[in-house]
C-alpha cells in the first residue's frame, strides 16, 4: 500500500468534530489546514521511519 493511500484513508472518522479520545491526524490536518491555511504532508516507506511536513504561512 502506498503512504499516500494509507494518509488519505486515516483522515476518516466516524465521530463528530469535538468528540473522541484524543488529537488525532484528522483534528489535526483540519487545525492546519482549515483554521490556519497551512499544509500538512506525509512521506515514508514501509517498514522506516515516516516524516511529517507541516507547513504554515507567515502572515
């Protein structure tokens, strides 16, 4: 599978905005995002290490 398939697919969740257990990837793509027009990104490979990019705009 490729990282970009599992990054999409970990960005669905069954439970309301404001509810669930903790900041999940989805809370946080949607804080980056939507409430500060900024960018988050994911690279890796199975079985290494994986990076994630957050990208924000200075003004």
């Amino acid at each position: 599978m490729s990282c970009l398939k599992v990054w999409n697919s970990i960005l669905f969740t069954t439970k309301p905005t404001g509810q669930g257990t903790g900041l999940g990837l989805s809370s946080a793509y949607d804080i980056v995002t939507k409430g500060h027009g900024g960018t988050l990104s994911v690279s890796g490979i199975p079985g290494a290490p994986t990076t994630f990019e957050i990208q924000l705009p200075l003004n």
